[in-house]
C-alpha cells in the first residue's frame, strides 16, 4: 500500500482558506485507533509543526486527542517543539487550552524543568506578561495550581504578588496560588500585603498583653487588606484567603471585621462615585484587553437611576461557608441591624427621603438583587439564626403605586404568593435553598399551589428548578412527584421536548417510587418514544430524557426499546448492505463513479448526518449529536443488565459502520468508545485494525485528478532512472544508459584540503 500523504499538514491555514480538503478526522481516528507504526508516522509529521497547528481553530483539537492518548515519550517530544513558543501560546485562544491540556498530562519532572524555563525568562517579565493576559492567566493558573509549578514560580510571583492581587486577571492566578500552594503560598502573598514588623509578628504568633504592638499589627492588617477592598475590580483574592486553613485567624477575623463594618457600602452602595457620575457614556477604548468591560452602573427600578454594582459579594459569602460561628453571627448582625451611616441622607440632598433606610431595609435589598443572592443563599446553608429573618422577608417586597395622573409614584409593601416567588428569578433561588435545608417550612398550602400550577410552572424556566427540588427533596412516599404527574401527565407528549419542562420528567424518573415510575413508564413515556422515535431523539431535551428512561426502566423495557430500534432498522439495513455489495462487485467504472462519493462529497454527507437522523437505521441514530447518547446508554444498559442477545443485535447492526462512525464529527465516536467498552478485546482490536485500515487507505488515495494528470514519463524510463539514481548512491562507477551500453568511467572529484601552517 502507497505511503499516507501527510503533507496537507504543512499548508493547513492556506488550504482553509481556499476551501480545500483537509481530512484530519481520518488522521485522529489513527492516533485514537491505529497501529502503533501508524501512529509513529502520523506523530512524525504533526510534532513538527505543533505551534503552528496550534494556534488554528481548526487544527488544534488534534494535539487535544494526541495528549489524551499517547505515552509520556511523545508529550514530551511535544514540549520541546514547542518549548520556545511557549509565551505565544499563551496568549492565542486556543494555543492556551493546548497549554493547558500539556500541563496536565507532562509527568512532573518535566512540569519542573517548564517553570525553571519561565523563571530563567521572568527577567523580561515574560511570565508576569503571562498572568496578566486574558487567554494567558488560565496557562498561569494551571501552572501554579501543582505542586512542581507552585514550588519554582513561588519565587518570581513574590516581588509582584501586590500587584498582581489587583490586577483585573492576575488575582486569578494570586487566588489559584492561594488555594493551590499550601502554607508557603499564603505566607508570600501575607508578606506581601502586610510588610515590616506587623507580618514577623503575625509570623511567630505573637499573643502577649502588648497593646501598642496589638494595634500597630491591626492597622497593618487593615492597611494591606484595604488594597484588596479598594481595587478597582472585585478581588478574587480575599475569598482565597478565607478558605485557605493555613492563613492565620487574625487575617480572617480582620477580613470578617471588615466586611461587617462596610456591609452597608460594597452590598446596597447609594452613592455614585464622582469617577462614574463624571465618566462619559462611550469610555475610551483599552487596548491592551480585547475582552468587553463590565459596566459600572445599572438601572435600578427602571427609573433614571444609575447605581454602582454590589462588590465583594464572594467575600461574603466566603465567610458563610468557610467561616466559624462567631463569624458567622457577626456579618450576619451587621446585615439585619441599622444603618451605622445616618448622615447619608444629607449627602443625598433632595433625594434623601428616598434614599432613607429602616432596619431590615438592607436584608430586604438584597433578597432581591441577582448580585447580592448568593450571600443570602450561603447564609441560609450555612447560619440557622439567619432563616426566619430570610424567610419573613422573602414574601415581602416594595412596588411603586402610581397614585393618578402626573403625580409620582410611592412605594408600597406588597405580599407575595409561593408562586409568585417561584416565578421570580432572583427569590426563587433562596426558595430552593429553603427547601434543601428546611422542607418543612413550605407549608401544605404552598405546596398545594404549586402542585394545581405545575404544568404552568414546568414551562417557566425559573419555576421548573423549583419543582424539580421539591420532587428531590421528597420523602419515600413520593406525594410531590405523585402529585406533579397528576397536574402534567394529558400533556407529557408537549413536554418531552421543551427546554425547562424536560429537566422536570427527567426528575420524575429519577426519583419517583418504583411503582408510579413503572406507571408512567409504561402508560405515557414508552408509547410516545415509540410513535415519534425520530422526531423525539433529534433535539437534545428529548435524547435526554430517553436517557434517564433507560437508566431507571426494568430490563422488559429495555428489550422492548432494543426490539424497536432494529425492527425498524431492517428494511434500511438491507437496502445499505445491497448498495454495497454492488460497489465491491461492480467492475464497470461508469457505475462506480454513480455510486461512489467524492471525499468532499462524503465529509459534506457526514456533516448532515450529524444534524439530521437521515433515516430509521441505528448508525443515523449513532450518527446524529443528540441520538448517539441514547445509543451509547442503550450499550451501557444492554451489558450491565447481561442481556447479551440485545446486546449484540445492536453491534452486529452497528459493526459495518466503524469507519464512518470513528471519522463523524464527534458524535460516532461516542458510539464506538461504548463498542469498544463492551465488546470483548478481540473484538475491540478487530474494529481498530478496521478502522486503521480504512483511514491509512484514505489517506494513501490518490485523487483522480491527479492519476489523469500523472507526471508525463513513460513507466518504463521511471524504472530505468531509478536504477540509475540507486547506482550513483552506491558508488558504481558505471551508469547504465538506455541502450544498455556502458559509458565511460565516472570521474571522482578531487577533494581540496587547506591546511593551517603555523
């Protein structure tokens, strides 16, 4: 067989460009599939030019799978094509995934050589430059996230840890530093922040009577901390510091001390800073940042408005989750109680009275801002003497009453439903919170609202989630997912396939008792995957919940689901295997030219495979995005359940399809992966040769074009010319010349050596 042709590799981007074929799924179903000589050759060709095919959109998935599969040798050989271009990468938006896939699959000696290569560089600030970058900052993470990186790279990040703590994308690799590096990290980034005398004591742990020294270390502490609370953007830093254990307890009850004294400021901010009231609407571009800025200011209440963003709300809600009971019950006092900050209202001048804040009016603030959400939910999970309060004024909240025309709106207290906060996507969050920790709370009443609702709500997707919980939280009785199935069971045909209802019966049959997901099994699910089995499994919602279906169902309805695939299939099945036979068969080219596809003609045919199920046979099905899922599940089942006769009616359908479903898109491999898994080892090797095989054929091919336009030299003078070239390499001092006369002698040139005298 002729060698693969590989050179395509050389020209990727040009080839692209001019819309012509580049077969790399052929060449990654080698690497997945192929020989180990195979895989040599086609390693040979893409190593060389790693950094080029790196950088494309739509080359570098292949060294995604080369990394994933190959041996430690050759993601090494990787390393050192690329070692040079190591900042590029980082900075390219797919080069830095490359990156970061490498990082995780290099052994950790060479992890080690790769940092003490960017400490030699970080001179030039190449590594700073790095971790600064938007695509660059996720290389830095994952570099310093293991032990080896951590350890080299601790030394070039301490001079620029204050820096980069600030920095908009270098708090994220400080706070992955944090998180990752142990002990010794939070010490560099501690030693940073709070520098002199204050860090040696907090180092030893100082606890004598020394009032001065107590002060004077607090005030450093603050001082350092302070940089972080008044960055420009939300630091991720001080919540790494908070969950990190080794950080001492005087830094996190300084952090907590803060939070508590400016709950008021970062969560309900009333003032504009004058930055934001003087900045104009169009602000002048940044360069060095291609990502669009977040805005400063939103509307609040659809009125003219413009109000900073709450900020440090990961802060808080670090403290919540990580933080001890003392606390806890000190942010969580500072919430609930009054305004510190009573002078307030005379800054705010005529819009005083407006501004003006009673007790709880933060609390009530914030249950109702996406922003601020979270720290409600964290303090629900986590602080019990927080839920009353949280639960009193969820149901509550201020709506603006017009009192006739022209005249101003007021504010007014409005009680809220159970479903009208499941319809809210801010409250809603909290009401699912309520129902993890304290089901109890949702009275019979509420519940039966929301049950008479369900169909409406299952629709909604803010609502759906809620009763998705309810139905997770429910007792062995199951009287949520009874009553819901009651509510929606005349209108699951329309569900199967809706974006939030499907997440709902997916519930259902999760976490339904035996009995009633029998029921609906066999009375709703099961006759309409039947009728509209294509139509069902060609959107994701429905291949999903056909999922879930298999993995609950009783091995009847899995025999049931096998019987309808291939009976289905059969017509199509034999249809296919003719049109083959008469391929192999056929020695007439005017009729292989009819039937046989053109390589573009057949990559144009599997794209429409992978976005329509062409037809009933189960390769369309293992084709398709959504289908092959419920192939694979269909395997999965099949072989766990030991029904080895559906099992292998489904490879028997499926094994004459290998190539096609190893160099689909994705969606086949999904598919012959679950083959592969349970299929025996000889079987698992026979489909790799096959698929080996049929690619290296592939890629040996040549075109027809190029066989029409040939090289212009009789075969007969080729062999002749090649005998002569193997003679000259041989050193034969006669040539053979056409008329097989020998010619004269060949001259040996004369080789001229100079020579140095002293």
């Amino acid at each position: 067989m002729p060698r693969m042709r590989l050179d395509f590799l050389k020209n990727t981007s040009q080839r692209v460009a001019t819309g012509r074929s580049l077969p790399l799924r052929q060449v990654e179903a080698i690497l997945l599939y192929g020989r180990p000589e195979g895989r040599a050759k086609v390693i040979q060709a893409v190593l060389p030019a790693a950094y080029r095919l790196a950088l494309s959109p739509t080359t570098h998935h292949l060294f995604l799978t080369l990394l994933d599969h190959t041996d430690d040798l050759t993601r090494v050989r990787m390393l050192y094509h690329i070692r040079r271009e190591i900042a590029a990468l980082a900075r390219s938006a797919t080069g830095n995934v490359v990156l970061q896939r490498l990082f995780e699959r290099l052994p950790g000696r060479h992890r080690r050589e790769l940092a003490e290569d960017l400490r030699r560089e970080a001179e030039g600030e190449a590594f700073l430059q790095i971790c600064t970058h938007p695509f660059g900052n996720h290389v830095a993470q994952r570099l310093v996230g293991f032990t080896e990186g951590a350890e080299v790279l601790g030394s070039v990040l301490t001079p620029h840890l204050a820096r980069l703590a600030v920095d908009s994308f270098g708090m994220r690799v400080v706070a992955r530093y944090v998180e990752e590096g142990g002990a010794d990290a939070g010490r560099r980034v501690l030693q940073a922040l709070i520098p002199g005398p204050a860090w040696e004591r907090i180092a030893r742990g100082d606890d004598d009577d020394d009032d001065k020294a107590d002060e004077a270390t607090s005030k450093a502490i603050d001082h350092g901390l302070a940089q972080l609370f008044n960055a420009e953007a939300e630091s991720m830093v001080i919540a790494a510091l908070f969950r990190q254990v080794f950080i001492p307890i005087s830094v996190k009850d300084a952090i907590c001390a803060h939070l508590c004294e400016f709950a008021e400021d970062y969560l309900h901010p009333r003032e504009t800073p004058m930055r934001l009231a003087k900045e104009e609407e169009f602000a002048m571009p940044e360069f060095s940042n291609p990502l669009p800025r977040r805005k400063a200011a939103a509307a609040v209440d659809g009125g003219g408005d413009h109000l900073p963003a709450a900020r440090h709300s990961h802060a808080f809600v670090a403290v919540f989750e990580h933080g001890d009971s003392a606390q806890r019950e000190a942010l969580w006092t500072s919430i609930c109680e009054p305004p510190k900050h009573p002078q307030r209202k005379e800054s705010e001048g005529e819009d005083g009275e407006k501004g003006k804040r009673e007790e709880g009016d933060l609390l009530e603030w914030i249950v109702a801002r996406r922003e601020t959400v979270p720290v409600v939910v964290a303090a629900v999970k986590s602080h019990e003497g927080s839920r009353e309060a949280v639960w009193q004024a969820l149901f509550h909240r201020r709506a603006k009453i017009a009192n006739g025309a022209g005249k101003e709106e007021e504010e007014a207290e409005e009680a809220l439903t159970v479903e009208m906060l499941a319809q809210d996507s801010v409250r809603s969050m909290i009401l699912r919170a309520f129902i993890d920790v304290e089901p109890a709370r949702l009275g019979k009443e509420d519940r039966l609202q929301l049950y008479s609702k369900s169909l409406e709500l299952s629709k909604n997707p803010v609502s759906s989630p809620v009763l998705q919980r309810l139905i997770e939280m429910d007792g062995a009785e199951g009287e949520a997912a009874g009553a819901i199935y009651a509510f929606i069971q005349n209108d699951i045909e329309g569900l199967i396939n809706h974006s939030s209802a499907s997440y709902l019966l997916q519930s259902l049959l999760q976490f339904a008792p035996q009995d009633l997901r029998e029921a609906m099994v066999r009375e709703h699910f099961f006759p309409i995957f039947v009728e509209n089995l294509r139509e069902t499994l060609s959107h994701s919602q429905g291949s999903r919940v056909m999922q879930k279906l298999l993995a609950y169902a009783t091995d009847e309805v899995i025999i049931e689901v096998v019987k309808r695939f291939t009976s289905e299939a059969e017509t199509v099945a034999n249809a296919d295997e003719d049109v083959e036979v008469a391929n192999e068969e056929s020695d007439k080219e005017e009729e292989s030219q009819t039937v046989r596809l053109s390589p573009k003609a057949q990559r144009a045919l599997n794209r429409i495979r992978h976005y329509e199920i062409q037809s009933s046979a189960i390769v369309s099905y293992a084709l398709h995005q959504h289908a092959c899922y419920v192939i694979r599940s269909l395997l999965h089942e099949t072989r766990s359940r030991k029904l080895d006769q559906e099992r292998k009616l489904l490879m028997n359908e499926l094994k004459p399809h290998v190539f096609n479903l190893a160099v689909s898109p994705w969606a086949g491999r999904v598919v012959l992966d679950a083959m592969m898994g349970v299929g025996s080892e000889q079987l698992s090797k026979a489909m790799k040769n096959v698929v080996f095989l049929k690619a290296e054929a592939w890629l040996s091919e040549v075109s027809e074009e190029r066989k029409k336009k040939g090289t212009g030299i009789d075969p007969t003078i080729r062999s002749i010319l090649q005998d002569q070239r193997k003679r000259i390499r041989e050193g034969d001092d006669t040539v053979v010349e056409s008329n097989n006369v020998p010619s004269a002698p060949k001259k040996k040139s004369r080789h001229l050596h100079k020579t140095l005298k002293k």
